[in-house]
C-alpha cells in the first residue's frame, strides 16, 4: 500500500488520541497489518503516548516471562498444608508448600 501524507496524519492523531492499531484499521478500512508496520517505520510506539519509557520496559519484561507486575499487597493467599508438618498456613503461589516455620528448622536446611 502506497501511504499517502493524509493518510499518515490521520493514522499518527488516531494513535495520538489513544486508539489500537485494530481501532486504527477499522476507522481507515485497512488491515492492523498495515497499520503496525506504518508505525513500525515511523518509529511510533505501540503503546499508547504519555507512558514513561521506564514503565512501558518493565511491563513488556514481566510480561515476556510470564509474569505480570502486583503490589504484594494485591497478592492473593491461598490456605495449604505444609507438607512437612502438615500444620496449614497461607500460601502466596501454588509452589509454596513448605511453612515458614518448617524452613527455619534445621532439618530442613540441611536436607
């Protein structure tokens, strides 16, 4: 596609104002595709403006692990058994299965 400067303008204030490169497609009757590698080429972010480029890094990096940024405030606890002494307690992810209790033991450290 041949990109005329009309058409640049208006997709850069679209992506200005906050829209996604599909609402961008949609409104110009051409593919995300086309839309994404306009962008691309201009050095445009997919991300929408005024997010700091610190924030915006350390969201794609969590989210390339698999991972998504919580306060730990946020985290949700989950009541488990320990399976070293079976007492339950709050568990913060499925592989918390030991208390701390029974990680502050010596037999535990050591084996």
């Amino acid at each position: 596609m041949k990109w005329t400067p009309v058409q640049i303008q208006r997709m850069l204030r679209l992506h200005r104002t906050g829209f996604s490169y599909p609402a961008i497609a949609a409104q110009m009757g051409i593919t995300e595709g086309q839309v994404e590698g306009k962008c691309h080429r201009l050095g445009v972010s997919r991300e929408s403006p005024g997010k700091p480029n610190e924030e915006l890094r350390e969201k794609r990096r969590l989210h390339r692990r698999g991972r998504e940024s919580k306060p730990q405030s946020d985290l949700s606890l989950v009541r488990r058994m320990c399976l070293w002494c079976r007492e339950s307690f709050l568990s913060e992810w499925v592989g918390n299965q030991i208390c701390r209790h029974c990680k502050t033991r010596e037999a535990w450290r050591s084996s």
